[in-house]
C-alpha cells in the first residue's frame, strides 16, 4: 500500500501545481515519523548538516529567483 503511494506520488508530480504540491507533501509525509509510525518502513534520518549541504546546490538558482522578483 506504501509503494502504491509513493508511486502515485511521483506521478502526480507532473500535474503542477496542485499535483506537485499534494506529490510532494505525501512523499514528505510517507517518509516522516508520523508516516512511518501509520505505514511502516524507515523514517528519514538526514541531519540539518546534509540539508545544508542538499541546499547549496540549489542557492544559485534561488538567488536567480530572488533578483528576477526586483
């Protein structure tokens, strides 16, 4: 039933934006504590150290967003 979601999750992705915004979120929350302690599985275990490092790859394209609202 979890991979059925999953999978139905990322193929929502496509339908932007309410199918991106409801893909991400059930992903988000198939992964977290409450998700797992519902559905099973593993938790994600990532620490604040690997999101900061996960977002600097992205800094420059949030930077390119934040001069083009100027």
């Amino acid at each position: 039933m979890k991979t059925l979601a999953i999978a139905l999750s990322i193929v929502s992705l496509v339908n932007i934006p309410i199918g991106t915004a409801l893909g991400i979120y059930t992903i988000k929350f198939l992964r977290s504590e409450a998700g797992v302690s519902f559905y099973g599985g593993k938790a994600s275990a990532g620490t604040d150290a690997e999101l900061a490092e996960a977002m600097q790859g992205a800094q420059p394209l949030m930077n390119w967003a934040n001069k083009s609202k100027s």
